[in-house]
C-alpha cells in the first residue's frame, strides 16, 4: 500500500504543477487519483519496476515537443488566445486533421491568391467537381491485362501473374493530335541538314526512314524512293549512286547520296587483279554523303548488295566496303554494314503500333486523317537494353550490347573495330541458327559463342533496327569503363 500512495502522491503533485504552467489545456488528459485506484489490481507484480519509475529524475526525460509561445503572445477575442481569427483556427483544424503536407499546403495559397481566383466558381460537392472534370478533360481508358510470370529463379510464395494497366497507344497518338496547342508545335516534313543539330529531324534516322522523314520525291515525272539506286553525271562520268534521304538543306529540297566507287577510284594498294577481274563491281564508299539537287539525277539503276539475295537483273554488285579508320583506308566485307532503313521496313500484320506502321486512317477534328508512326529509338538501362537487342547480360563473356569483343578483351586496341560490332542483319541469321538448334546443349553452346539471348527481342516484330539505342544515362555508358580504369591503376600502384 505505501508503494500505491507514493505514485499517487506524485499524480496529484504533477497535476498541481502542470495546472500552475497554464501547459495543458482543458481537452487534455489528466492523471488523477481515481486513475490509479481503477487500476490497482492492475499493478504488477514485479516491485523492481516501481522503483526504477521512482528513481527516474527530470535530467533524465528528454522534451519531444515543447510549446513555449503562449508566455510570450496571446490573442483576444472569441477563439483567442490560441487563435487570431476564424480562418486561422479552421486552417489549422484542416491542416491537423487531414495532414496536409507542406507542398499542398503551397499549391492551395497559389490558388487562392490568383488573380483569377472566384470562390464563386468552387463546387461544393468534390465527387460531382471530379465527374464534371474527368468528362471534360481528355482522359485515356485504361485497360487491365493480367500478364504470366516466369517463375525461374523466384520464391515458392511468387504469384504466377501480375496485371498490368495499359494505355492504348492510337487513343494517345488521337488526343495528342486533337490538340490544337501541341499540332502547332510539331514537325512533320523531311529531315532537315544544319551543322548545329537539336532536334530529332536533324538527325540521320528521321532523314533516312520512310516512317519518319520524306521518302519519295517526284522528278521529271519519275518518282525515286530513298534507299533506290541511281545514275547522276559527274566529271563526264555516269556514276552509280544511292539516295539515303531527302531533306531541306539551305531552305531547298536536296537529296543525301551514298558513292559507289569504281575499281580506277579505289586507292592504289587495294588495285589487285582479281578486282579488276569485272567491270560492273563497284565499291560501297562508307564516308560522308553528298548533298546534291535533285535534278541532276539521269535515272534508276539496280544494284546487287551481295549479302542479300541474289536479283534476276541488275547492272552492278557490291560486295565490299571501302572506308577510313585512323586516316587509313580499309577494305571489309559487304556483311560489314549498317542497312539503311528502306531495307528492314517491311509492313508486320498486327499490334497498335503495326498498325500505325502500315498506316491507319484516325478522325481528328472531324477530319480522317493518315497516320504513319513507328519505334525510332529505344532509350533503356541495363539490363533492359541488353535485352531489347538479344544480347545475354552484361555480366557474360560478351555481354556488350553493340559489339561482340569479350569482357578480358575491352582494353585490348583493336585493328579495325568495325570487325568487332553487332550487326542487325548478321544478328537475324544468328537468332536463326541458334533456334534451329537440334537440342538445348548445342542452343546454349552457341549462345555463348555469339552472346545472343535464346530467342528473338520483344521489339523484334517492328520496323526497327534492334541496335538503335542510347544508355538511360551518362553513368551507365562510362561507369564500367571509369571501374576497369580504377582497377588497373590500383593494381599499378
């Protein structure tokens, strides 16, 4: 009993004190008398914990909030004198009650001070206000599909399907579309040739690609296709060019051409007998393009790249391309090469964005209109970008995306880098070999030997050139290389 009147004594004591501070308030709990005898048969039974409580001083409590402004400021009147005012009292409720943060707390002091700003035109009823928006607003219907999962390396507890929320890429390119504010803004027409690029129209691939840029033009009542070859005269001489883009330049209609040199054009050491040996073979220049007019064309020719397949007709083959690395002109097989965009365009059957690929008829503004979209240029992290170009992981013996030189092998200097990089149409015939494998073992033994993944990307189905990608950021395209440096001169010293 003496333990229970002492705890008792220190209740009243605390209450007298705290009443004299004026530091609570009357909505406040206060620890009293009649608390404790409630609680008697509630005590326990171990006496040590009272007498720690009892030897606990005020030097060792800590303030976690401690309120000290009402000695210094009070307010009169009706909700004084905590509050100045009404507003300021309710503001405060409002703010406590639904804990409003500090940002939105922001956002609604810039509304209300706007000079636009009319109470007058505030719904009082927030689920009618949010209906009347949302009808009005252009928003997008979103779909639900539920997605498999693979269940390799995942936990007994993994769920075998995830749902997934899509947005339907046609409602998205129609409402984009149907704004007049944004119409206004874009670009539509051929690429455009300035020293000082910005844009994505200033680029190589909006220029080359029928999905992006012009792709026909229409001379001497002749329409010519990028990536057709074509006759132009050019020191008395028919030369054999190709027509990689059309585009403005200089504020005219001019054409990007691409050199096929003849065997007296080749430099001196690489004129051997056996290329001399026919006179319709040229050679693939990989060099800067010409910009010419368009009326300096004669008319079309066919040409045989020699790594695709064979024509019933054509006038020339090219099966080598002569081009400078480190100010020495070299030689490499026509395989070697990056396709121009006319060639792996073909039109798929199927999907949102096939469809736009083939050209699809939408209503804007009451009006039908022909739109032409497609993937231009995939922007991912790793491991993401590995796989939307079939490669295996970073972390595998060739796990670079863009070349196939092995991990120990990245700072070796190489003769001809052009030799070492994955290539789109070598890739397809790879993807082919791998998946015709006639058992597992020989499938993974050749993807180790070509660092492809055992099966096709997701993007694979679309006009798109797997290769066409950019690192998600400066620190993933120099950070292995900045580990690698490290490490060496670590090693060094």
């Amino acid at each position: 009993m003496s333990l229970k009147r002492s705890i008792k004594s220190k209740s009243r004591s605390l209450n007298l004190r705290q009443r004299d501070d004026n530091s609570l308030n009357s909505t406040e709990l206060i620890m009293n008398e009649e608390i404790f005898e409630q609680n008697e048969n509630e005590l326990p039974e171990n006496i040590d914990e009272y007498e720690s409580f009892e030897n606990i001083s005020d030097s060792d409590s800590e303030n976690i909030f401690e309120n000290s402004s009402l000695l210094n400021s009070s307010f009169d009147g009706e909700f004084g004198p905590y509050f100045s005012s009404s507003t300021s009292a309710s503001i405060f409720a409002w703010i406590t009650k639904h804990m409003i943060s500090t940002n939105a707390y922001e956002d609604l002091i810039k509304i209300l001070n706007h000079p636009n700003f009319d109470i007058k035109d505030v719904s009082t009823n927030i689920r009618n206000f949010k209906e009347t928006s949302r009808n009005q607003l252009p928003l997008l219907t979103i779909k639900k599909h539920t997605i498999p999962i693979s269940d390799m390396k995942t936990q007994s507890t993994s769920q075998p399907t995830r749902e997934a929320y899509p947005v339907s890429l046609i409602d998205t390119l129609t409402k984009i579309l149907s704004n007049p504010s944004l119409v206004s803004k874009m670009y539509n027409g051929p690429g455009i040739e300035i020293e000082n690029k910005s844009e994505f129209w200033h680029g190589e691939l909006w220029q080359q690609s029928p999905l992006f840029g012009e792709h026909s033009i229409i001379i001497n009542s002749v329409e010519y296709f990028t990536g057709e070859f074509v006759h132009i005269i050019t020191s008395n001489h028919l030369n054999c060019m190709r027509i990689t883009s059309i585009i403005f330049h200089n504020e005219n209609v001019k054409l990007k051409l691409q050199r096929f040199l003849r065997f007296e054009e080749l430099p001196d050491r690489f004129k051997t007998s056996e290329r001399a040996s026919n006179i319709n073979t040229r050679w693939l220049l990989e060099d800067k393009p010409i910009i010419v007019d368009p009326r300096v064309l004669v008319n079309k020719t066919s040409v045989w790249l020699r790594d695709q397949q064979k024509l019933s007709y054509y006038s020339y083959e090219v099966d080598e391309i002569l081009y400078r690395y480190e100010n020495t002109w070299k030689i490499r097989n026509i395989c070697y090469r990056i396709r121009h965009p006319s060639e792996y365009c073909s039109f798929p059957q199927n999907s949102k964005l096939k469809e736009l690929e083939k050209e699809k008829i939408i209503n804007i503004q009451g009006e039908d209109t022909l739109v032409v979209a497609g993937l231009g240029l995939v922007t991912a992290d790793l491991p993401q970008g590995n796989d939307l170009a079939g490669v295996m992981r970073h972390n595998a013996k060739k796990g670079c995306r863009f070349c196939m030189i092995e991990e120990h092998e990245s700072l070796k200097s190489f003769d001809d880098l052009s030799k070492e990089l994955h290539y789109h149409q070598l890739m397809d015939r790879e993807f082919e070999k791998i998946l015709s494998s006639n058992s597992l073992t020989e499938q993974k033994v050749l993807c180790s030997e070509l660092g492809l993944k055992n099966q096709k990307p997701v993007l694979d189905d679309l006009m798109f050139n797997r290769l066409l990608q950019t690192p998600h950021d400066i620190y993933h395209a120099i950070a292995s290389k900045i580990l690698r440096l490290m490490d060496c001169t670590f090693n060094t010293v």
